[in-house]
C-alpha cells in the first residue's frame, strides 16, 4: 500500500440559511444564468427550489440551502465552480446571512491484491482477535473506522474498505461549520483546508499503520 497514492474521487459542499421565497420564474432564470458558465443540462423543479444535473454532477438549490455534488477531476477546477455557483446563487437570492457550511471529500487508496484493504484495516487499525469477531457470526466482508474531530469544524471520518471493489480503501471526510457568517470571501480556506486534511494528516495516519 503506498498512502501517495490517494485520490480525491468527489466533492459535496453545501450552504444553509434562513428560509427565502423562491418563484419558479425566478428559479428559471437563475438555471439559465448558471447554466451559461457551467452546462447543467436537467433542470428539475422540487417542492422547496430546483436540481439541477449533468451526468455524474448536480446542484440543489432550495429554500434552506445550496448543495454542490461534483466527481473531481482536478479538486481546484471542482472548487472553483462550486464557488461560483454560490456566489451567483447567493446574489440572485439575496442572502445575505449563512447559518452553516459544510464540505465532504471521498478518496480512494488502491491496493494490489483484490481483499487487501479488508486485512489492512483489520489488522493495521482495528485491535479486535479472530476469536471476539467470531462472537459475531459469519459472513463479515470488512470493518471499518468512523473518527470525528473538534478542531476549526467538526470533522467526521470514515475509513474502510470500499465494499463495492475492495482492493480499494474508502476515504471520507466530512468538515461542518456550525457558525453563521455573512461573508462567502471565508469558505474557499475550509475547502482547502479540508483537501489538505486528506493528503496531509490522513495520509500520514494510514502510512503509519502500514509501518506496523
């Protein structure tokens, strides 16, 4: 297992706020204002705002809240539109008082053999015997870590295999700012900072128990 390896697969990041009146002719406009930057080819109208999509990618705008969900290519073209998209949301509703952001990363860490990242987790992270998994029964395909974190945000972390291809470790960090704030100019830095979270303490904490 070679920690360098990690990549970042997807992006979500997310705005709450005090409820606003949304009209659908409004809404129109506004997908066709973002559209024009970033092609969202579906527009969907939901009871509280709309979805809108383009492949693997989508962004809810709704009475409560902006959410971002994007496949990462490259994580500074990825959080660059997401910014985009709330500043231009953010103008066009004219909200100017946020209650709580929140971005979650997923990474991946491939491994050479089909089930390694299976035994790495149980025997490099977990301390449990054969013996007290057996008081469980059969049938277990893997373990998994779920650590949360107060520091500048509330992280919370996962850590397992990927059950769906698990010669893959699944990697998922999930920062919330519980504090209200005005200014959007702040939430770039928690996005990096978050990112940096990912391939700096992550990866160093997954090679150290690869060295055990």
């Amino acid at each position: 297992m070679n920690p360098e390896l990690i990549s970042c697969r997807r992006l979500t990041a997310g705005l709450i706020y005090p409820p606003v009146a949304l009209q659908n002719a409004n809404l129109n406009r506004l997908y066709a204002e973002i559209t024009e930057i970033f092609p969202y080819q579906n527009l969907q109208h939901l009871p509280d705002g709309i979805r809108m999509a383009n492949q693997e990618n989508d962004c809810f705008i709704q009475q409560t809240r902006i959410q971002v969900n994007e496949s990462v290519m490259h994580f500074q073209a990825s959080k660059e539109k997401a910014l985009e998209i709330f500043r231009i949301a953010a103008q066009w509703l004219g909200i100017q008082q946020f209650l709580t952001f929140g971005v979650k990363l997923t990474a991946f860490l491939p491994f050479d053999a089909p089930e390694e990242s299976v035994s790495f987790v149980e025997r490099n992270l977990v301390r449990v015997s054969d013996a007290q998994w057996d008081l469980l029964g059969p049938g277990r395909r893997g373990t998994g870590l779920r650590i949360v974190l107060h520091q500048d945000g509330i992280h919370e972390l996962k850590i397992e295999p990927f059950f769906n291809d698990p010669s893959q470790l699944y990697i998922e960090l999930d920062v919330q700012h519980p504090e209200p704030f005005a200014d959007l100019s702040g939430i770039e830095a928690k996005m990096d900072a978050a990112y940096s979270y990912i391939f700096g303490p992550v990866k160093h904490f997954l090679a150290s128990a690869n060295a055990r």
